[in-house]
C-alpha cells in the first residue's frame, strides 16, 4: 500500500482474487465460503493489515447507533411515489426515539450495490431496512447471509424466511372489488403492479377472490400489468379500453396508478364514476385530490415503517427472534365509485 491510505474491503477482495461478499463471510465468520477462499481472504487481510471498521473502534457493543433504509429504486421513482415519502416519515419518526442514526440508501447499479456490501461488511450499521422488494432481487439473500439483521417492507413470496412488514394487500384489493361489485359493476378490470413482486401478485390475488366469492367469472383479459408509475397506468388503461371497450371499473393497485388511469379516461371522454368507476390502493395524499375524489384502500404506510423499526431495534438491541407483521387494509369510499 503506498502512503496512509487504508486498506477496504474492496482491496482486500482484490489481492485475494474473491469478491466483496467472499470478504464479508469471511470477516463475519459465515461458513458459507471454500477453505480456499477463506485461506486466500485471510492471507490477504494480513498482508494489508486490513481492520473492519468495528474492531478498529473498538466498540464493546459492536454497535453503531445506525441503520439503512435500502430503497432499490430510482430518485425519480423515490421522487414520484408518494408510499415512499409516508413510510421514511413512519421509520425516521421511530428512530428519532432511539437515537439511531437513518442512512437512505438507493440501490440502482452495481456500484451501489458494492458500497451497500462494503458498508454491511464492515459494520457501518447495526441492521437494514429493506424496501421494494422484487422476486429476483439478490438483496435480502446477501444480507440474510452476511448475518445482518433485515427487516422487510413487503415480502419476496409467501414463504418468506426474514422479518417483514405488510399490509393486508389480498384482503385490501378484495374489498375494492367487492365493493364495485355491490355497486353494480359488472365489467372490472384491473392495473396490477409488477407481477415479481408480491404486493402486485397479491393484489391481483385479491381481485380474483372477490370475483370469486361473488359467482362471478374473473374474465382475465380485463388483467394488464402496471408498474406502479402514472405513465404505466396510462399506457395499461388505453390497452384495457382498446381490448374491453365496455369495462365499467377499474381496480388499480396504487392511487399514483389510479391517477394515470383517471387521465386516461379523461382523455378518452369516459366519465368517472358515471361510466366507469375508479379504485385505488394506498389512501396516498394523491387520492384526496383526484377529480372526482378517488375511491381507494387505506394501507397504514407510516405504521409500516414504525413496526419496521421496532422489529428491528429488538433483533439488534435485545436479540428478539424475527417476526412477521401483516397489517390491515380499510377501503375508503369516495366519488369516484
């Protein structure tokens, strides 16, 4: 090494030929890395006289006081969405009575993904919270393997193995559905979210339900898949129209969806609720200001984000066993159903 710079994980991982995850495992004592390896990482850690951040603190605890918001999107998806603005007021908001430092974190290339592991490798936080959470996401595997205390927003699948926080997405889209149907809708088509995670697949799940315990057919070409943006939604309600001309409601699994769909309809002279009725999910600022009111199932994200911090706090403070939440979802009725 030349001058006092001091050695990363990053160039520890370089001189033993291993990536920054292989480091960490090591650092952190996970079996889950090759004798060679494990020897090659050693080696190398000597050689650089490498010290992770905690040891070199010499903290007692081998705490820091901080964890992450991990949020694997962009800034104009972080920018435009208002769940995300609610649940960092809901997890900043709990941490505030902790005295634990927040550090947001986006993920969207390969470099942020490097100085994510590099912060989990070297203990930089005491846990992180998991946001947006996708199917195919390597995320919550590498930190369930790093043995760093996780907390998700949302789950992977119904099998998920780590701590998580949910609203109750089947039963909320459910109600919405039933809800038109009581109405008299007849014709209810849907926006799903993205269909690899799922919040989107549950939604769906839901809409299908309902349809279901009402006797009624769920005719699946009245499904296009959104993706949880207004433009997307746009795009998936000029679809539904062009392919279902005489749908009489919509069930959009977001109130920002809800709003595309709205615009569309709009645009395409059909008037809301008269000729078709309009659902959102979520209960977002967003739907108290739609034209006509919007209509839309009431998740508690600001809830979310506190129980996210309590669940987290007792794994790292008082080493309490993961836990599970699934919160419930309340329909609010307004104009435009």
């Amino acid at each position: 090494m030349s001058g006092n710079r001091r050695p990363t994980i990053k160039t520890v991982a370089a001189r033993a030929g291993v990536g920054r995850t292989t480091v960490s495992r090591v650092v952190n004592g996970s079996g889950l890395v090759s004798e060679d390896a494990r020897a090659r990482v050693l080696a190398a850690i000597k050689e650089l006289n490498y010290v992770p951040n905690s040891v070199a603190r010499g903290l007692v605890t081998n705490r820091t006081n901080a964890v992450a918001l991990v949020i694997p999107e962009s800034e104009s998806k972080l920018g435009s969405e208002p769940f995300f603005a609610a649940l960092i007021r809901g997890v900043s908001g709990a941490l505030a009575e902790t005295q634990t430092q927040l550090q947001l974190m986006l993920v969207r290339d390969q470099a942020e993904r490097d100085h994510l592991t590099e912060s989990v490798a070297t203990r930089r936080v005491d846990g992180v919270l998991l946001v947006s959470v996708h199917a195919e996401d390597r995320l919550p595997g590498m930190l369930e393997e790093m043995g760093l205390p996780t907390v998700l927003a949302g789950r992977r699948d119904a099998g998920e193995r780590l701590s998580y926080v949910n609203a109750d997405n089947a039963g909320g889209a459910a109600a919405a559905v039933r809800h038109l149907l009581e109405r008299g809708r007849t014709r209810i088509a849907t926006i799903t979210g993205p269909l690899d995670m799922d919040v989107g697949r549950s939604r769906l799940a839901g809409w299908r339900a309902a349809h279901e315990a009402a006797g009624v057919r769920a005719d699946e070409l009245l499904v296009e898949v959104g993706d949880f943006t207004e433009e997307g939604a746009g795009r998936a309600m000029r679809s539904l129209l062009e392919r279902a001309p005489d749908l009489d409601a919509v069930f959009a699994a977001s109130d920002l969806m809800a709003v595309g769909a709205l615009a569309e309809l709009r645009r395409r002279k059909r008037r809301t609720p008269r000729d078709v009725a309009v659902v959102g999910f979520e209960d977002s600022i967003l739907a108290r200001h739609t034209d006509p009111p919007l209509t839309t199932v009431r998740q508690p994200v600001e809830e979310i984000g506190r129980t996210m911090v309590r669940i987290l706090t007792g794994i790292t403070q008082q080493g309490a066993a993961r836990q599970q939440v699934t919160l419930p979802a309340e329909l609010v009725v307004r104009e435009s159903s």
